[in-house]
C-alpha cells in the first residue's frame, strides 16, 4: 500500500517536471527567434550586396 508520502512525492516531481520543461521550452523558443532574427538580417545584407554588384555591372556596361 502506496504511503502517504506517496501523494506529496508524485505531484511534487510532476510539478517539478513541469516546471522543467516550461523553463526549458521557452529558452529555445526565444533561441529560435534569435536565429531566425539574425538569418534574415544576413539575408537582408545579402540582397544588398547582390543589389550593389548589379548596380555596379550596369553602371561599367553602359
């Protein structure tokens, strides 16, 4: 027969467990973010560069 530490000790890990995850999921959430963040901005630098090398091609063509 289960002892009455039993129905403090369970929910307690649960609890804690929980607690873990929504620590841990919202770190990598926000890592996320981040990557994309930055992602963008070298794709944005990118653009501006092909951008400026275009640019330049037309500008010795003509």
């Amino acid at each position: 027969m289960p002892t009455s530490g039993h129905f403090i000790f369970i929910p307690a890990i649960f609890l804690i467990g929980a607690l873990f995850g929504y620590v841990m999921a919202n770190r990598a959430s926000a890592d996320r973010a981040a990557m994309e963040a930055r992602r963008e901005e070298l794709r944005k630098e990118a653009r501006e560069e092909r951008a400026a090398r275009k640019a330049k091609r037309a500008a010795e063509s003509e």
